[in-house]
C-alpha cells in the first residue's frame, strides 16, 4: 500500500486547523464536526458557576474535540478551564475522565482505547505549554495533583502497548500494579516519558528528557535521567522566571509535607481519588 504524500499530509493538516477554526467563531457547528458520541449512558458533565449541565454540547469548552465510541463513559469538566488544540477520545466502555476548574492546556490529548475501568483525574489550576499525551489501555489509572506545570512534548503511559509474557507459565507480568500518580504543585519538564506504575510525590521536578518508571516518595525532590532517579532534594520551585522571582522578593516555604501513603488507600473500585490526594 503507498504512503500518504507529503501533500496529503499537509492538506489533512490544514483541514483540521480549518475545522477548528471554524468551530471557534461559530459554536453552532462544533456539534457536528468536533464532537461525536457513539453509544449508550454516556455522560458529559459540565460545572459551571455552581450549576451542573449533562450532555449539553454547546457548554462543552471551545479548543476541545470530544469522541467517545463505547457505552457507560463519563467525563466530567469544572468550568472556567481554557483548551486549544485539545482532543479527548475514548473508544471503549467504562471509562472517566475529570478535569478540574482552571486548568490551561495546549494540545492535550487524552486517548482510552481497549479495556474497562481507565480513569483519568487532573486537578484545578494545572496547565502545559504544549503537547501532552495521556494514552491508557487495559484498567490503567492516571492522577494528577493541583497545580502542576507541563512543558512540551510529553508522554504518560500508564500501560504498555503491548502484552509481555512469562516463557514458562504464561503468565502477563506487564499489567499496571497501581494508578500512575503526580502529586500537587509538581513540575514536568520537556520531552518526559512517565511509564506505568510511576509516582512523582509532592512539588517535584522532573528534568528535561527524563523516562521515569518507578516509585519516587521522597517531596521537594529534583528527577531527572534515564532511567530517571533523584539528583537534589530539598528544593522548591515558582512559575516565575528568575528575574521575575527575584523581583518579587518573596519566599514561602510552607508548602504541606503530607507523606504519599494516599498511593495506596483506595475504594471499593480499587480506585485513587484526587480528593484523597495532600493538599498544597
């Protein structure tokens, strides 16, 4: 079979940029063309204000497309929150998605596929200044704190593409043992892989190109490498650039010091909540 050209690529490219724009400045349209919903029970859940709206398209955020192929799927949106360029898709059954009130992200994707049971939680007041892909299969999990900070091209993938198995008895020894968890207040710097059954614990740094794959509880920890481990400990950081925080002249170490024994405490449904998670 022949390979797309170039041309087509870009053509495809364009037609979507075009879409999106369209849908932008006239909202009547973006019901057709970037939000389709196959299936039963779904649920669309929007907060705004106080106020509760199930299944109304048109409160459904501008710069977000919604797909959802599957039955008994909720994902739920606590308004203001801003999007662009962002896409959620689930092509399964089961599944539950929140995101927490303003949160700002560029070209977030968040992609459920084969399995039951995925949830995804990202608390208020995180943001990304570009890509972040969020890819689940099988029953995986993915929290994310209160204000975390990504940067570009980041990847979390709480499972593996595919099935590993013992030579001798059969057994998959590459299922998720728990949720892929990132604490509050931690920042995730460019081009990061985090694999499944990793933990990044309170206002933590991971570096620049960092493939994280483990259990990290120690806060106020930097992470970087690959594989990835702790390089300093003892630190905090601000949004600010350093300029800007020396300008400020203000320092505030009274960040919760709360232990990461919440990874473990978990429901009836075997499930982490973002509630249950030490608060900044």
């Amino acid at each position: 079979m022949k390979r797309p050209t170039v041309i087509w690529r870009v053509s495809k490219y364009m037609a979507k940029k075009i879409i999106r724009i369209i849908c932008y400045f006239f909202p009547i349209f973006r019901r057709f063309l970037l939000i389709k919903i196959k299936g039963s029970d779904n649920t669309i859940r929007i907060i705004e204000n106080g106020k509760e709206y199930i299944n109304k398209t048109s409160k459904i955020p501008k710069g977000l497309r919604l797909e959802i192929t599957g039955n008994s799927n909720t994902v739920t949106i606590e308004m203001p929150i801003t999007l662009r360029n962002s896409s959620l898709e689930i092509h399964s059954s089961g599944k539950v998605i929140d995101i927490g009130k303003n949160c700002r992200f560029n070209n977030l994707l968040i992609l459920c596929s084969a399995g039951t049971g995925q949830i995804v939680k990202i608390g208020k007041n995180s943001t990304s200044e570009g890509s972040v892909t969020i890819r689940l299969t099988y029953n995986a999990k993915v929290i994310i704190g209160n204000d975390c900070m990504f940067a570009h091209d980041i990847f979390i993938r709480a499972t593996d593409a595919h099935t590993i198995i013992d030579k001798e008895t059969g057994a998959i020894i590459n299922k998720p043992k728990h949720p892929l968890i990132i604490g509050n207040h931690c920042w995730i710097g460019q081009k990061c892989l985090l694999a499944k059954n990793t933990v990044i614990p309170n206002n933590s740094i991971v570096g620049m190109g960092s493939v994280v794959t483990k259990i990290f509880t120690e806060a106020y920890t930097a992470i970087a490498g690959n594989p990835a481990m702790a390089v300093k400990r003892n630190i905090l950081w601000d949004r600010g650039d350093i300029a800007e925080f020396e300008k400020s002249n203000q320092f505030d170490n009274k960040i919760d010091t709360a232990s990461l024994d919440f990874i473990f405490r978990s429901n009836r449904n075997n499930t982490t909540s973002i509630e249950s998670m030490p608060k900044i």
